[in-house]
C-alpha cells in the first residue's frame, strides 16, 4: 500500500487496536494486544529490538522504559511524526531510535537484533514483499533472537467475518464496512504463516487465541449484531470455542519464531 494511506486518522481515529487506549494515555497505556506481544518479547535492558511497523510508536516506547535500545521503523511519514509525538520529554530518548525505512531493505547490519516486532505489518504486503521483508527479518535478527508475528487470520476473515456480517445486514439493513480493508492484501491461515516461517529458516510456534467465552468472542471481532443471538445459539457457539473449529472463530494470529 502506498504510505500516503496511512494518515492520521487511520492511526488514532480508525477503528484501530488500542486507539482508544492510545488517546487517553499518549502509548503509556497498552491494549491487550500490545501486552501480549510485550510479555512475548520479555525485552531486557542491554538488548536491541526493532519494530518493524511502529505505528503509534508504543512498543518502542515500552521497550525503552525496560532499559532496551528500541529502534522503530515506518515508511509512512505519518507513524514516524506519532512515534516522534509518542517519545517526546519521555525519559526513554537516550534509548529510542526512529527512521523511516523500508520492511524489504532495512538499513541495518546483519545479526544485530535481539527481539523484532511485526506486528499488524503482514497483512499490507503484498506476497513478493512480504517474501523479502521477511528475507530482511531474518537476516538482522540475531542467532538467539525473537520474532514476534501478530496479523489477520484467513480463516476467519474467509468465513466467519462473512458470516457475521451477514447477520448484520439482516439485523440492521446495512452492511458492515471497514474504510480500511482495500489495505489488507495478503491474509495469512496459521498453517501458511508457519511454511513461511520454516521457509524463512526460522522455528516458530503458531497459534490462535481461544476465545474464553461467546462474550469475550463477541468483544474479540466488535460485531454488536451478535450480542442479541438467542440463547441456543450462544450455547452453540460455547460448544464451538471448545474444539478445533474455534480457529476460525479467532481473527488473528501469533507467533514467536527464533532462528535454527
């Protein structure tokens, strides 16, 4: 996607992962995704990380409080102004580095970084780019490094999102639309983000997050149409959330991968 699509808006007014988070609190409070990819990365002071796709700029803030030399990187101009916004008189600019740059031809030496985000990164590039991003990713990361991969899982968009949407249209007599799904170019299934990994020479694990209850599924893909289902049916899908088929009820996916 060409950068010019990323603007302001998109960051902290479009429907984003912990804007609301992000408004109140200027990247000092996390949402539940970017704890989640915090404690997966478990930084250290001393280490190196890079975030690829920084966005916000909140993770390299956070790694830069626990004492790590955190390096954010964007091609948007306008992730790089937020990020900018979000470290200012923080106590954290001795250890924070951003740039503008490029995922598939990162200007850094080779084997440097000790943890590497990407995180909501894949899903806007397109199947040659994100090959050699991910060429990139595993050139820079060190022999010990981590990897830590949060994007959309096919499965779910391919399926239950139509599903849920549908109902919608029934409910309400309108369509769900997402301003910004033409920017999602390259779903990933967990299996397929695993063959690329291993492609990749990286050994990784691969999951989905199980939803913990029908309300906490309804939380997860903010669809307000399915918080009035008849009670058979929640009882359904409490069923469902217990077996394989709740991989299709997640909408995204994680993974940590560490070079072999």
């Amino acid at each position: 996607m060409p950068p010019r699509f990323f603007t302001r808006k998109y960051f902290l007014a479009g429907g984003n992962t912990g804007d609301t988070e992000y408004a109140r609190s200027k990247g000092m409070e996390l949402d539940s995704r970017l704890r989640t990819a915090l404690d997966l990365a478990n930084p250290n002071e001393g280490e190196t990380i890079l975030d690829i796709g920084c966005g916000r700029g909140e993770i390299v803030l956070h790694c830069g409080l626990r004492g790590a030399l955190s390096i954010g990187v964007d091609y948007a101009p306008t992730a790089i102004a937020i990020t900018r916004e979000t470290i200012e008189e923080r106590t954290v600019l001795e250890k924070t580095f951003i740039c503008r740059a490029d995922a598939k031809a990162l200007p850094f030496k080779s084997a440097i970084f000790d943890r590497i985000f990407l995180l909501d990164v894949i899903e806007h590039l397109n199947p040659h780019e994100l090959e050699a991003c991910m060429d990139e990713v595993s050139r820079v990361v060190a022999p010990m490094g981590r990897v830590i991969i949060h994007t959309d899982n096919s499965w779910y968009m391919l399926f239950f999102d139509r599903i849920a949407r549908s109902l919608s249209y029934l409910r309400y007599g309108e369509r769900v639309i997402d301003s910004y799904e033409f920017m999602h170019v390259n779903y990933q299934s967990p299996s397929s983000l695993r063959r690329l990994l291993k492609k990749k020479g990286f050994e990784c694990d691969v999951w989905v997050t199980r939803p913990s209850s029908v309300d906490e599924f309804f939380r997860q893909v903010r669809i307000d149409v399915l918080i009035h289902m008849k009670s058979i049916i929640r009882i359904i899908m409490n069923l469902i959330v217990r077996t394989p088929l709740f991989m299709m009820l997640s909408p995204t996916i994680w993974s940590v991968a560490r070079r072999r």
